[in-house]
C-alpha cells in the first residue's frame, strides 16, 4: 500500500507545474478525501482530534435543513486555475445542487470552519480569505482553543470581498441570519 508521503512525493515528482483541475478529478476519492489543493499544489490534512469531529458533527446537525444541504468535510472547489480545492469542516449549500456536481461558492451559502490547535493560520487567515475573495457570504469559524467554545461570525463586506464580523457568541447563542439557530455552544463539546 502507497502511503500518503510516497504519494505526494510521487505528485511532485510527476506534476511540478501543479495539480490542474482534470488530474485532481482523476485522482480516486480516497486520495482527494486527503487532501487540499492550493494553487495547483498539495495540501496535506492532518486526522482532526476527536473532540474537533465531535463538535464538527454536533453544529453540522443544528445547521440541518429542508432547504439546505449540509455536509461535512466536502470539497469547495473555489477555483479551477490554478486549482484551489478545499475542504470546509461544514459547507451548507443549496439542496437541489445535483449530487455528482462540482461544489462551488455561488452554490453556498455558509461555510465553516471548526478551529483547533493545529489549524490556527490556515482557520483564521488563509481560508477565510479564499472564501471572501471567492464571494461565499457568511463564513463562521467555531474556536476550541479554551474549555467554552467561542462561535465567530462574519459577513462578506460591501464591495471589498473582505468579511466583517457581525457576531462573537459564547454560550446560549440565538442567531437569524443566514439561517435560524438556537444553540447552546457548550454542548458541542
């Protein structure tokens, strides 16, 4: 069995131009399932630690709705050249998105991001600014740094696809937009 590291060593070695958008939709699912591209460029991802995944899931069935899909760990292509291909830990998007199209960020309506602490850079400054450039309209990152999780809420800016937060909630949190939520975010640990 080919592990990760001998296969991106591999991946340099046979596309140092980059990964273009045809060779990651060739590449089987359990690779891509592994992986993020940046700028046509290998991203490893790291097994988040349980206590991310339990939080992940547990927002990812408060955000659940007849109107909107909700997926975890889904890829977002946000560009095809050069390929910028993530993984959000929640993506909620429209439902009647067919299930063998491509995700992207005018299907969104919000992504998420669950931080923990081998995700700090990636979670605060490189994703969100490829999702505001990308226009997605909401983004929340979900921190787990301390024992209360704290829910950070943003909004596309006018104009400047910059987000602008709009909300810093701990504990009982009730929110309307994009989506109504209630949620206690103490539970989600």
């Amino acid at each position: 069995m080919i592990t990760l590291e001998d296969w991106v060593n591999h991946w340099v070695a046979h596309f140092p131009d980059g990964l273009s958008a045809g060779d990651y939709d060739a590449l089987p699912e359990e690779r891509r399932r592994r992986i993020e591209v940046v700028d046509g460029g290998v991203v490893t991802r790291l097994d988040p630690p349980r206590f991310h995944q339990r939080a992940t899931r547990r927002l990812a069935n408060h955000l659940d709705g007849a109107r909107y899909a909700v997926d975890t760990d889904v890829e977002l292509r946000l560009r095809d050249v050069p390929l910028l291909s993530r993984r959000p830990d929640i993506a909620v998007y429209e439902a009647a998105l067919p299930v063998d199209s491509v995700l992207r960020p005018e299907h969104c309506l919000l992504v998420v991001e669950v931080m923990s602490p081998q995700s700090i850079s990636m979670d605060q400054i490189a994703k969100p600014a490829e999702y505001a450039a990308a226009g997605i309209e909401h983004f929340w990152r979900l921190e787990l740094l301390d024992s209360s999780p704290v829910l950070y809420r943003y909004r596309l800016g006018p104009g400047d696809r910059a987000y602008v937060l709009v909300g810093k909630d701990t504990g009982l949190v009730t929110v309307t937009d994009p989506l109504s939520l209630r949620i206690d975010l103490d539970d989600l640990y």
